[in-house]
C-alpha cells in the first residue's frame, strides 16, 4: 500500500483515529496508577500522569506556536500577487 493511500485511509476515518488515540492516552494514565512510585528521583515523577499531561500541553503549544509563526511570517495579503 503507498503511503499516499495510507494517509488517505487516516484522513477518511479522523474521527475513529481520534477516538482510538484518547483512548489510547486514558489507557496509559490509568496504567501510570499502578506503576510504583518508591524509587521516584525526583519530585515530579512522584505525581500520577504527570508526563501524559506534560506531553499533551506540550504538544498542544508547539502546534499552535508553530502556527502562530507560520502565519506571522509565511502569510501573504490576498492582493499579494497582483
């Protein structure tokens, strides 16, 4: 399969994609329950699904950074061209 039908694939079923991945992230923050917190080095590793929400804001703020830069410097006025 080219990559091309692949993404194509993803694109036809977002909604599914996403849903499969927040179900994926609650997996993982209900697994961070169960995990031992008695050899934590430092302070930040002793609070429950600390870096599944860390991940998520960071992600979050680098796309909407990212964005906000692109339309800052990359954007044109619509009569740019003319």
């Amino acid at each position: 399969m080219k990559l091309a039908d692949m993404i194509g694939t993803l694109r036809d079923n977002l909604k599914i994609l996403k849903m499969a991945m927040i179900v994926y992230l609650a997996v993982l923050v209900v697994i961070d329950f169960f995990l031992s917190r008695e050899h934590a080095h430092y302070l930040i590793d002793k609070i429950y699904a600390y870096w599944a929400v860390f991940g998520t804001v960071g992600c979050f703020l680098l796309i909407k950074f990212s964005k906000g830069v692109a339309h800052l410097f990359l954007a044109k006025d619509e009569d740019y061209y003319d």
